[in-house]
C-alpha cells in the first residue's frame, strides 16, 4: 500500500511499500511537516491497518544510518536492527 497524510489540502507526508517479489519492504516514507513525529505516527498506523487486511504478517524497513536522528528515535522505541549494511541498518516489524 501506499499511505498518504493531507493536511489543509497538502500532501505533507506518505509512506510507500518497494515492489519487491520475495519480501514486503516499507519505503518510501517523506514527512514535509514540523510535526513529523505525529505525522509518522499516523502513517505507520494507517499503513499497519492495510498490512493486517492484506493478511500480511511482518514487513521490513531500513534507516540510512546518516539520519543519526531517525537512528535514535528507533534506538529510544525499542526497534533492534536484525541486519546491518555499510549504508542502512534493517529492521523487522511483526505484526
């Protein structure tokens, strides 16, 4: 699924799945807002919501590892990366 947030008539953020045949990979996600982490918040639920009516049981996702920023949120939420590249760490999120 793609998730799209609006607000006042404006796109200011949406979260995409990779068209992938062997996994489901969330990606990508752009927030043009100053309250990301509501924004992010709601389009992780939502897109959680279409992963569940999809019947989907996990998805994955990756975070640049020189967005120290998102690196930390993950870190403070309890997320463990399961796998580790020279450029993302990858995380599994079961649902």
């Amino acid at each position: 699924p793609v998730v799209v947030a609006e607000r006042k008539g404006k796109i200011v953020g949406f979260l995409g799945t990779q068209d992938r045949p062997d996994m489901v990979v969330a990606g990508p996600l752009e927030i043009k807002s100053k309250v990301k982490a509501f924004i992010l918040k709601s389009l992780v639920e939502t897109y959680e919501e279409f992963m569940k009516i999809f019947k989907m049981k996990e998805y994955l996702f990756s975070v640049d590892k020189s967005q120290g920023r998102w690196v930390e949120q993950m870190n403070k939420l309890g997320f463990k990366p399961f796998d580790e590249t020279d450029e993302c760490l990858w995380y599994k999120r079961i649902l």
